[in-house]
C-alpha cells in the first residue's frame, strides 16, 4: 500500500482506478521521487517502480512516445542510466527537446559504433546516457549484437535506482541479459523493456517475465501478443489489445487496469 502524505498525485499503481487521490510523505525520499506522466491523467511515482515495465506496441501507435517521455522526465530529475535507440530517430528527438542548461548538464548522447565500456562505466553513475545505433544502415544483425554488450554493461555499472530504457529490447537478448531483466526487482534497477512483440521469447521466457514484470503498458499489438497476453495476464482479460486506437494504450499493474490516451505534442525540458 502506498504511503499517505500531503502532495498528492493520481497514481496508477495506488488507487487511480477508484478515481481516489493518493498522498505521499513529503519527508519520504524527496531527492529520489518524482512523478512520471506516462499519458494523460496517467501518472506515477517514480519510487514505486519494482520489477521490469513491458511497453509493447506495433509502429505507429504511440510507444515512441512514452519512450521520449519518460527520457525527458528522467533527464529533468536528474537521474542517472541509460537509454538504448536501435534506429537514432528517438535519440535526435530527445536532443532537441532538452532546452535548458540543467537538463543539458544532465544527459550525454553517444553512436553505438563510437562508445566504449569506460564510457558506460564513467557516465552512467553521473548522466543519464543515450546511446543510438543506426540498424536501418548497419542491419539489425551487427545492432542487437552492439545493443546486448551496451546494455549488459550498462547493468553491470548502474548504480542501484538508476534506469535503463531499452527499444528492441526482447529481441537483442541472450541468456545472460535475459536473467539481468528478470532481477531487476532485486538489483534495484529500474528497466523499461520496450518492443513490437513478445514472440521472440519462448512460451518459458514469456512465463518468466510474467511473473517478474512489475507493469504492463501496451498500446496495439498483432493479435498472437493479444491473445497471449488475455490468456496469461489476467489483467487483460476481455480487452481487445489488438483493436487498441492510435496513441491511447493500457497501463496494468496490481491487477488494475485503464486506458489513456499519450501525450502529445511533447513538452521541451
């Protein structure tokens, strides 16, 4: 249960869905907790994040979106981690919405072909760091295989509370970075699992993350991931993932359930 203080903000891991406000202690970790507005009307405490957040949506429909969102809000509370961008595109829209002079002072971009480990090593415990490839000129191939050694590292030197936002981010595991989402809950290291489906995971895997993730955020998705996630995820059960409108997606958690909308047009920091 979350605890009452005197600031409040709707949650949806409290009592959102029961349009109630809830409060936090003003005295609770007020260096680390900040809100996150993942869409309209749907905001977050950012200490409330435990275990990895699968956000999944097919192009076009808005995870974009909430990917350059939460970059921004991390960037403006002067987090630290890091936030992988297989094709650029997100990375060059991050850049030119971060205005000011103190969250500039808190980000760092690097191109995957450019950053070493001493980079991660030395940035990732002061920045917020964005790394990019360029899958649509490299290919996917030499990208998951930049994407796996970056963000295994990038678990290797974060601190504890620090965040990692990864695209493609089922599709560029192995076993070893695969059990690294799965402990995120007890490393203490907030992860963000961001890609178009599921099925590059085995019906094992998809159990596993299952039982690990800490929330859900879809937007529309092919038809074998919404019926996956109706058989398997009781939460979904009943909605139509798959007939989802553009931009408006589902955010799960403590089996609660309710549909935004994104929000748009992105607000410069």
């Amino acid at each position: 249960m979350l605890r009452k203080m005197e600031v409040g903000i709707y949650s949806p891991f409290g009592d959102f869905f029961d349009n109630s406000m809830v409060y936090y202690n003003q005295y609770f970790n007020p260096f680390i907790m900040f809100k996150i507005e993942l869409g309209q009307k749907c905001i977050l405490n950012s200490d409330e994040i435990s275990g990895p957040i699968l956000l999944l949506g097919i192009p076009g429909q808005g995870k974009s979106v909430t990917m350059i969102q939460m970059a921004l809000t991390l960037i403006e509370n002067k987090q630290k981690g890091l936030f992988f961008d297989t094709y650029g595109d997100l990375a060059e829209k991050i850049k030119k919405l971060v205005k000011s002079k103190s969250s500039k002072a808190n980000f760092v971009i690097f191109d995957a072909n450019k950053i070493s480990e001493k980079d991660i090593q030395k940035n990732i415990k002061n920045k917020f760091v964005i790394v990019f490839s360029r899958t649509a000129h490299d290919g996917f191939r030499r990208t998951r295989a930049q994407a796996n050694e970056i963000v295994k590292n990038a678990y290797r030197f974060a601190q504890k509370g620090s965040w990692i936002i990864t695209d493609q981010a089922l599709d560029i595991i192995d076993d070893v970075l695969f059990e690294k989402y799965l402990q995120t809950r007890k490393s203490d290291i907030k992860t963000i699992l961001a890609d178009q489906t599921i099925m590059a995971l085995s019906d094992k895997e998809k159990l596993q993350l299952k039982k690990a993730a800490g929330g859900y955020i879809i937007y529309k998705v092919r038809s074998l991931d919404s019926n996956w996630l109706q058989k398997n995820v009781k939460t979904f059960k009943g909605k139509k993932l798959s007939e989802t409108p553009k931009y408006e997606f589902y955010f799960a958690a403590n089996k609660k359930i309710a549909k935004f909308k994104s929000i748009f047009p992105l607000k410069a920091i």
